[in-house]
C-alpha cells in the first residue's frame, strides 16, 4: 500500500465530504472530478451524494420502499416480508422457517442468506445484526441521504431458481432525459453473485450485449438469453423510475415472477470506474446536474 494511501485512510474520517470523495474518485476513475458542473455520470452522481433530493430517503430505504412500490406498481413485486421486528430476539429467530434471508435497511451489502436455519443459531445472526446495525452507512461513501435512515433488520423469503441458485441481479439503470418521451435504458447482469463463479454483464434497451466492463465481475463467456418476461421487466422498471430523470431499478426475475430489490440513486457514490472510460462522459450526458 502506497504512502499516500495508507495516509487518505489514516484520515479520511476527518475530512469533509466533498474533499473525500473528490480524493476518492481520483483514487478510483482516476482523475479529479468537476463537482462545480459535473459532465460525466460519475460526477453527477458524486453531486446528488452531496446534495440528495429529499425524497432519496424513503425510497433508498428498504422498508419504507416497500409503500411506493405498492404504489406504483403493486404488491404483486414486493418480496414476501416475513418479519420487521423491533429488535431481534431469540424468539424472533426461533419463529423464521428453515429457509430466509435477513437484511438490514440502511445500507447496501447487509444481506445474509439463510438456505437451512438448522446449520446457523441466534447467536450468530444476532452478532452479524449488532454489526450491521452500529455502521454508520453515510460514513462509508458519504452519501448523504443515508445519514438520516434508522438501521433496522428484517427477514425476506429466500428467492431460489429450479437450479437451486439465488436469481441474478437484474439492475436496470434508467435515463429519462428532459423531454424524452421514454427513457434510455441499460440493464446490468449479475449472474451467481452469491455463488462461486459471479460475472456481469451490460445491456441496452433492446437486450443487445455491450462491451462495458461491470466493476470487480468478469463478463460471461457469451451473452444471456433475452429473459421471456423482458417487458414485463421494462415495464415495472420504468414505472418506479418515472419520477426521476436517473435511479437504477433491481430487480429479480425467478422462473416467470418479478420481484423488486431496490432503488438505488447513487450508484458507486460516485467513484465507479467505468470501462470504456467515454461511457463515463456518454452516461453523464443522458443525466441533468
């Protein structure tokens, strides 16, 4: 680890949150950003880090998410809720059935998949919970909306495909430019996230494979089908992101279901790096400031 990086870590609990992730986006695009008037999506999206739009707190959080969607597009996506404890208690964990997974609201990655509850013990789940619980999630990317988010933990049914493996994540990112009769769309593949051979994958609108590199995760060997339910998919995508003019949609698709994951308004905090680099310029030009 070089100097001047153990150095940011020693500090960079102390710094403000423009100065950090302005270092933080040099550390990782590579370049210092423009935060004054950002171009690129990367810049955008460190800027709505910065300054959220109020309605980004409801709707980042997991639970209260759950009204808009049913809102928007119904109970029929939302993924059954199986508990929304107070607090989690021994007698909380003796009432899950044997398969779940538990998550907590206020952050991303809380996520701990439970495919047999004989094979873990209260005490375990309650260890992970109080860690999960006491991260300021704000303080890791600083993105500002997090900070006023109460943690919770609660219990979702398990999704599994007829393979035995968690659904992929389907994250539809969604432009809609001022003026645009419909939005510009790009879904993003997350296949075996949880398994042992995880890669994603880019897509347009028409499901076409784009050479765009995803993050740590290795492309597929060759492209998915075009899922059966694609427009249902669409549809349910751009039915939560039509009052923004950018949010990521995730969504799930196991067998013929449609299940919502969540909303997500700042993608990477604004430090994704993203390969081509001009998709960072050509993303940022689909989005206002």
């Amino acid at each position: 680890m070089s100097f001047s990086k153990r150095l940011f870590d020693g500090a960079k609990d102390l710094l403000p949150d423009s100065v950090y992730l302005s270092i933080a986006h040099r550390h990782k695009v590579g370049r210092f950003p423009n935060v004054k008037t950002p171009t690129t999506f990367n810049e955008k999206i460190l800027h709505r880090c910065l300054y959220p739009d109020p309605r980004f707190v409801d709707l980042t959080d997991k639970l209260t998410v759950r009204d808009y969607v049913r809102r928007k597009v119904g109970e029929q996506y939302l993924i059954p809720l199986i508990a929304n404890p107070d607090a989690f208690t021994q007698e909380v964990f003796d009432a899950l059935p044997k398969t779940f997974v538990m998550k907590a609201n206020h952050g991303s990655g809380f996520v701990k998949i439970v495919r047999d509850k004989s094979e873990t013990s209260f005490d375990e789940l309650d260890a992970l919970a109080q860690q999960w619980l006491v991260t300021d999630f704000y303080r890791v990317a600083r993105e500002r909306h997090y900070r006023t988010i109460k943690p919770r933990i609660f219990f979702e049914e398990l999704l599994i495909e007829p393979s035995g493996i968690v659904p992929a994540d389907i994250k539809i990112h969604c432009f809609l430019s001022r003026g645009a009769v419909k939005p510009t769309i790009y879904t993003a593949l997350i296949s075996d996230r949880f398994g042992e051979h995880p890669r994603g994958d880019m897509y347009d609108g028409e499901w076409n494979r784009l050479d765009i590199a995803i993050g740590h995760y290795p492309r597929s060997e060759k492209p998915e089908p075009r899922p059966a339910n694609y427009e249902e998919l669409l549809s349910v995508a751009t039915a939560l992101a039509a009052d923004f003019e950018y949010v990521r949609v995730d969504l799930y698709a196991p067998e013929d279901k449609i299940y919502f994951g969540e909303l997500t308004f700042t993608p990477g905090a604004g430090v994704f790096p993203m390969r081509p680099d001009i998709v960072d310029y050509q993303w940022g030009q689909l989005m206002g400031v």
